[in-house]
C-alpha cells in the first residue's frame, strides 16, 4: 500500500477490493492479504508467491542510484517470502522504463536486481519492459516453504510475546530502505527452532503493520514504549512507530518459547504482547500511561 | 516489448539485459525469451509463469474503460499460458493507481480483472496496490501443463508447416485488442491431439513474432502473402504483418500431421513453412516475387 495518501478511507476501499477476489480453488490455501499467497505445492511444501511494484517519486527518489533501485526490488520481495517462514525461489521483473537512456538505465536497475537475486538464491527467470514516463519495477517472487514451517499473520495468540528483529524508524532518511538485509537468515532460524504463532515484515511501520497483525489474529496487542528499539538517529518512539520501510520481521511466541529465544544465535527484541482485553494496539508509555495508537501515518517521498 | 521506439537498437540491449541473467537452478527448466518460464512443477506437469505490464498511454488509452483494460491485462498473460500448451492457475495483480478517484477506477478495473479470471479459471490470489502518475497494471499468472505437452518456441523443423489461428491485423484500430479471446481453447485441443513443435502467441506482429520464432528455432520462414489472413477491414498485408496485439496463435506442424489439422474442431491457417534454407522471414507475394521482410515496425498508441 501506498504513501501521501490524503484519502486513507477511499485507498482502503482499493485494497479491500482486491481481497474481495474468492476463490473456490482448493489448490489456494491463503489468498490475498497476507504477506505472500500460499498454494500447494510438491513433496510436502506450499508455494509463497508475492509481488512488489516500486514507482519513481513514491518509493525511490527521481535521481537515486538505480543499482540500489533494483537491489530494493528484490529484497522487499525476498523479505515477504522470509515472513512467511520460506526461501525464494525465482523471480520475474516487470519494467517500465522512460524513454531517456534506456539501456543505461536498465544496465545499472539489472545490475543490482542480479546483486541480490544471487545474494539470495534467486534465479531470475522472465521479465516484460515497457516504455512509461516515469521508472516503475514489479517483482513477482515465488519462494516456498515446508507445509509445518509455514507462518501467517492469523496465528497470534493471548498472552503471546511479541517480538521484532531490529531496531525501527528512519529508514527513508538514512537510506538503509535502499540496502536492508532481508530476514532470510532470521526467519529460518525461528520457523526451524521455534513454534512461531504468527509472523510478517514491517513494511508500514510498526503501529500500522501490528494492528494488521492483530486484526488477522483477532486480538489486541500491548507494546511497551521503553522496549521498542530504535534505530540510530531515530529521536521520537513516533518515528520508531511509523516510519515504515524497516523490512524486519514482527513475531510471537507463546511464553515458554519466547523465554527460549533469548539463548539462540540472533537478537531479537520483546516489545509487548497479544491479549484477548481488547482490540487495536495500544502503548504502555515510560510514565505508565496507556494510549490508544493514534491512526497510523503513510510516509514516503 | 515496447513501441514507438526510436531508437529500436537501445531496447534490443535492453532486451537482452533480461535474457543475460543465467541460473544453475536446476529446477527452471526454461528461462527468459519464451512466452513464459518453466519450472519442475509436481505430478508429472510443469509450473508455467509469464507476466504483462500494461501502461496507459502505451497499452491503453488514458480515457479507455478501465473494465476493459482489466479484462485484457489478464487475457494478455492467459494468452501467454496457452501458448506453452498449458492452462492458467493463479494470478496476483499489481497496480499503480492515479491519486485521482482511485476507488472508483480500481472499482473498473477489478470489475474487468475478475471478469476475465472467472471466465478462464484463474485464482486471483494477491496484489499490491500503489500510487502512481500514471495508471500501471501488472499481472503475474501461474500456469501448469502436462510434461508432455509443453511448447517451445524453439521445436519448429525444417519442413514443417506454419499456422495462425486467425486472422490478423487492425486489433488497436477495431478495439479488439481490449476484448480478445485468449486461445486456450485452440491451444490446449492442439497439445492434446497433435505433435506441435513450436508455438507462441502473436502480441507484436507476425513479421516480428515469426522472425523470434524462427531465431529461437534456428530455422527460417517462408511465408505466402495470398494466404496471410487478415482481419475485417485490413486493407494491406503490411497492416495484417505489423499491428500487433492480435493474439492469435502461431505454430508450426510437421507435414503429416498438417494434413490432419483441416478435418479439426477448428480453423486454422495453414501460411508458410519452415525451411533450413535460409534464416530470417521471407514472403512470396501474389506475384511470385519473393522478399526479405523488412525490420519489423512497432505500432502501439
């Protein structure tokens, strides 16, 4: 979903019409409106398949390096494959190049899509170039994921701990959404350890992403604002909260798992947990206050 | 690929940069430069994935009903599954939307992407949905087909007779290029009765799409200009040869079985054949003259 957006109600309403898509496709084992769609797939593995479109002047600056460009397409994509509990696979590009310097700017755009394809294991198999005024990359990923290690947004229970995999907040700022490490690594290590209950990656920013989170569990959600880790240079919880463009992962885990966690070979950060009391999330502030999160903030250039 | 090109040799360049990416996955079966990729798919069938890009004002006109534009943005991809013999399964759909009435327009479009998912089967499981200044529409499908009756564009033989499976020409002018039928149908009655040894879909034209075929297969065409046929309303050759967007099937049969074609369910045209003779596209006209085809034109709005 997009940024700038003066009508947040009438986008919702786009997005919801997207879901409204049923299927009576037994093969579908979650449509839209999770991370990745899930399908079935060979010898007890389920197929992930994602799409991430970025457009010039809303995701990437008009001028930006258009190597870290096509490295950010991959990676968003590999990063909703990560949050199902799965590897990437292959991929297909989808191009829109402005007529000026074409091949120039398709070399540097390929250049670092191929970066991270490879630095992931992902073979880039098609792809379709347009003319369009402005740069627009679509990246279809297929990535899969065996059938127990599988991971939705849904699975969230009472009295879980939720936890993050990094710091949040300035992420257009700093630039780090052009280089960030996709949670491959992260996310495998806890779908192979650990009964994850529900999991996907921070994309909007946390205060929009766990109230998705939440909604698909039915369950509400206590963050404490002192727990919240913040990126260097991020002043305000409020930035930490809705910057967006973290690309790393949201998780739970029941208690007994949760205390496990913290002996295993990553770090990851507690910063609240589910409840059944009430819905929407809500922050325990340092002075003890509890607030309702106020709704969340689009931000993009 | 796209028209209007000046500088047509840049976006060969372009072109290629997709095709360069290589992978030692041994489950692709076939990469970029097909109508779609192939990868090991479960229970004896292939996995098919194709995707189209359609911009406004490239593919569509800015003012077009946006019905049917949704309705061609997954026929175009459907088109590309049948042309590998296979059927369409899943399609994720992405969009970047004018930040003008975005509710009611995608309201349109939805309304045609269903349309035409329902009609040939498709799952429409996913989407991403982003601001854009220019309405940009990207569909990603999922096909499967048999092992055994997957088409390349690469099988076509020396001898072999080349088919169309209809008439060509005048699509953009006629409007029929926002409501064409998706040779499925022909398609998967062809794999299943008849040993075809390569096929494609025709979207930029017979004089290109036939010269891609023949490069893929290492041959050359020779084609009857008296036998070319062509759509109501198409005055010239060089129209029914160059416009594009027809959607029509080409592939090629080997004599015995060509002969057997005729007494099918449906009617194909029978309009050259392939020969090792030379490379590239040669046309006999009505005159007996025969020529080089020249570079192919592109024609979008």
């Amino acid at each position: 979903m997009d940024a700038y957006l003066k009508n947040i109600k009438e986008w919702t309403l786009v997005a919801q019409a997207v879901r409204r898509f049923r299927t009576s496709d037994r093969s579908v084992v979650v449509g839209p409106g999770d991370d990745a769609a899930v399908i079935i797939g060979s010898k007890g593995r389920y197929g992930l398949l994602t799409v991430d479109m970025l457009v010039e002047s809303v995701h990437f600056r008009k001028r930006e390096d258009l190597k870290k460009v096509g490295y950010k397409a991959v990676a968003v994509s590999v990063s909703d494959i990560a949050a199902m509990g799965g590897e990437p696979r292959f991929a297909l590009v989808s191009v829109g190049l402005p007529r000026k310097d074409p091949a120039r700017r398709a070399q540097a755009l390929f250049a670092g899509l191929g970066q991270c394809a490879r630095r992931y294991g992902v073979s880039i198999i098609g792809g379709d170039i347009n003319r369009s005024n402005r740069l627009v990359i679509d990246v279809f990923m297929v990535g899969e994921v065996e059938k127990k290690n599988l991971v939705l947004r849904s699975g969230a229970k009472d009295g879980d701990t939720i936890f993050v995999s990094g710091p949040l907040g300035g992420s257009l700022k700093s630039g780090r959404h052009l280089r960030f490490i996709p949670r491959v690594a992260e996310a495998r290590f806890l779908v192979k350890h650990f009964n994850v209950h529900a999991m996907m990656d921070l994309s909007d920013g946390l205060s929009m992403d766990l109230s998705r989170l939440c909604e698909a569990s039915r369950l509400g959600a206590e963050i404490f604002e002192e727990d919240i880790p913040r990126s260097a240079g991020v002043k305000t919880t409020a930035e930490a909260l809705g910057d967006g463009e973290d690309y790393e992962l949201l998780f739970t885990l029941g208690p007994a798992q949760a205390r496990r966690l913290s002996a295993g070979r990553f770090h990851f950060y507690p910063i609240g947990r589910m409840t059944a009391a009430f819905k929407g999330v809500r922050m325990r502030s340092r002075g003890g206050f509890l607030k309702k999160l106020p709704p969340p903030k689009f931000r993009h250039f």
